[in-house]
C-alpha cells in the first residue's frame, strides 16, 4: 500500500508538471505580455509546487531582477551579486558575501550555450509538493520551466526590436527619399554648357547639399555645402538650409546678403551647436563672370588654361558668429572654357591602410587627365579614384560632388 500509494504521489507530481508546461507553451502561443508569462511562472512555483521565495534575474544590457516574491522589505532594492556568475550548475549556495547568498538556498542558473541569460533563486521549498530536500532531480524541471519563459521574453524582445529597425528603416528610406527630392532633378547638358552632381551619404541621409539654380537664360546660382555631423539632425538642417536658399533668390541674387541670411538662420536654428561650410557662386555666360564666397568649404578646383586655381577667398564657416567679418566676394572674368570641381571634405578625408589621405593633388591630376570628359564622367572617375585608394576602409563621411563644365563661349 505504501508503495501504491509513492507511485501514486510521484504520477500526481509528473501530471503537475506536464499541465503546467503545456499552460505554459499555450500562453506563449496566445502572444501573452512578459508581465502575463511572469505572473502565470509564479502561480506554477509558488501556488502548486510550493517555493515561498524566489527572485529571478535577467540580463538586458545588465542584470534586472524581473521577479521576486516571498520577501521582507529589505529585498525592495535588488543588487545582482557576480558570484552567481561562476554558477554554471543547479547547486545550494555556498559564498556568502551578499544579501541574496544568505537568503536563499538555491541557485538555478538558465544558459544559452556559454551565455548566462538569467538565474534563479529559491528558498521557503515546500518539501511535501516538491520534495527538493529529498531529491534534487526535481529542479532541472523548475530549471526547463525557466528556460522556456525566459526565452520567450528574449524572442518578444527581438521581434520587438525588429518591429522598431524596420520603421526606423522605413522612416529612413522615406527621408531618403524626401532628401532626394531636395537635390536638383535636372542639370544643364549640352555641347555648350554640362553640369552633373553625384551624392554619396555616409548613412541613408546625411547632411552633405548642393544645388544648381538658373536664374535666366544666362545667370545662375550654384552651391556646395557641408552640415557638421552625419544622419537626420545634419540632413534636417541641410533641408533648412536649401529651403532658405531658394526663398532668399526670390529676393536677391547679391552673394554677400545670401551668406548673411544663410549665416544668421545656421545660428537660429542650432544655436551654434552645428556649423555649415558653403561655397556659393554665380556664373554669367554671357558677361563670363564668374563670383564666389568661400565660407570655410574645401576650395573647389578650378581648372583654367591648363592650370588649376583654388577658390578660397570669403569669410569663415557658417553658425560660429552672428556678424561675418570681412566677407570676400571674388569676381572674375574667363574668356576660355573651364572646368570646376566642388566637394566636400567626405573626399579628401577618405585614408588608405596606411592612414594617408586623399591629397588635393591627386584629384587635380584625375581633373587634367579627363579635362576633355564629360562632368558625370569625371565626378565617376574620382569616385572610382577614391574607392581604389581607400582599399578595406570606409568612407569617413558624406562626400558630395558638383562638376561644372563650360565648354563653348557663344552658347
């Protein structure tokens, strides 16, 4: 009878288990919240198998205690203690250093492969519903039980930041695409006159800009520019900066009054915490005049007569001072055709294996070599220049490129 009546405990005890991994898998496949799985793993040890004290720690960016019951008041602030991490065993504690090591009797440590995803501690067992005083095979299965919440916390933690990488993705993309948008769709190309733009963002967006605006038949306003910084921030002052642009040429055409308004717009917008480097020219084809201000961008490469000018004269980058001092504004006249290379320092920044960087030179012996190529053809073999140079390395930052060509003086 006696016998009868041990196998009939041991059965009530399996069926106990069984029912409460099978509710458990049921709850996990209804998508219950974490709060929900928690509540329904402390019914099952606390109510039917009888553990009076437990906490539960998780790691997420740092150890959390993400359940506890059974305690006093001095439990209200849980500290993990590292000892635990040497615990790859179901074990009794035997260190006593710390609060948790002497209040609790057991350690049930949960693993993915070598790494520690959460532990358990137990204490107050019931030793007539779990018995664990009499045989510790028991708690491999409080330990299976474990595993299973705990990871079906993990995978609701990873669907849900996927869930948030792909919104963030979209968003991205659909600021892409606004900041497409915010480019000129159309350059001019003809025998006489060739412009072409090649943009390559650091991240989706970046805060690199220029832009290529006709005035009249023969008068037109052109910029290249570069926001501090990389991302949204720098790509939402870059979409500031070109909408300022455009509503200021409605008004003049006068260099030195756009820099001034671009110059105190930078400022009332980040409050000097980004700065702007702009180059920004106009191009006359029929008087061949050609104006600029320098505002601390690289100088673009001016390619005249078989020899190269530098065009910085100006004033200093845009966002550091309300009032800009000394504003340069450079005219000139050509009376051959040119060629003109804008970029930003994406470019000259780029370093090779042996951390040399893109020399000015280089770019100026690529720009004699193709003077007779096409715009688009050039800004390409630049790029290609600089793939080839940088090897294994990334690209440090955006790198904008804007090549002008004027190639007939009687268009």
């Amino acid at each position: 009878m006696a016998e009868g009546s041990k196998i009939s405990k041991q059965k009530r005890i399996q069926d106990l288990k069984l029912n409460a991994l099978l509710e458990v898998t049921k709850a996990i496949n209804s998508n219950l919240s974490t709060a929900q799985l928690l509540d329904l793993y402390q019914e099952i040890l606390e109510n039917r198998l009888g553990v009076g004290k437990l906490i539960l720690f998780h790691f997420d960016k740092e150890w959390t205690c993400i359940l506890k019951y059974g305690m006093g008041d001095e439990f209200s602030n849980m500290i993990f203690e590292d000892e635990l991490l040497a615990i790859h065993e179901i074990e009794t504690i035997t260190f006593s250093k710390g609060l948790l090591s002497k209040s609790f009797e057991i350690v049930i440590p949960v693993f993915h492969k070598k790494t520690p995803l959460a532990f358990v501690l137990l204490g107050d067992v019931n030793q007539d519903k779990l018995e664990l005083s009499a045989a510790i095979k028991h708690l491999p299965y409080v330990q299976t039980l474990t595993n299973i919440i705990i990871v079906a916390i993990e995978n609701k933690k990873l669907y849900k930041e996927h869930i948030e990488r792909a919104e963030i993705k979209k968003e991205l993309e659909l600021a892409q695409n606004m900041q497409q948008m915010l480019f000129p769709q159309e350059l001019p190309n003809t025998d006489a006159f060739q412009v072409a733009a090649k943009y390559l963002p650091h991240q989706q967006v970046g805060g690199d800009y220029y832009d290529f605006i006709q005035l009249n038949n023969h008068e037109f306003i052109f910029c290249i520019a570069d926001v501090s910084g990389k991302g949204v921030a720098a790509a939402l002052l870059m979409s500031n900066m070109q909408a300022t642009l455009h509503s200021l040429i409605n008004y003049t055409h006068n260099l030195k009054d756009i820099i001034i308004e671009l110059n105190k717009r930078v400022i009332d917008n980040t409050k000097s915490e980004k700065f702007v480097s702009l180059f920004l020219a106009k191009l006359n084809t029929k008087s061949q005049q050609f104006s600029y201000i320098n505002a601390g961008h690289n100088p673009p490469i001016f390619y005249y007569e078989n020899k190269f000018r530098e065009l910085n004269k100006g004033c200093t980058i845009l966002g550091i001072s309300e009032n800009l001092a000394q504003i340069q504004v450079e005219t000139f006249n050509y009376t051959s055709e040119f060629t003109l290379v804008c970029y930003t320092d994406g470019l000259t920044d780029t370093s090779n294996s042996e951390n040399d960087s893109l020399s000015v030179d280089s770019l100026k012996d690529i720009i004699a070599k193709n003077d007779k190529s096409k715009p688009e053809f050039l800004n390409e073999a630049l790029m290609f220049f600089a793939e080839e140079f940088k090897g294994e390395n990334e690209f440090p930052d955006d790198i904008a490129l804007l090549t002008l060509k004027v190639s007939d003086l009687n268009f």
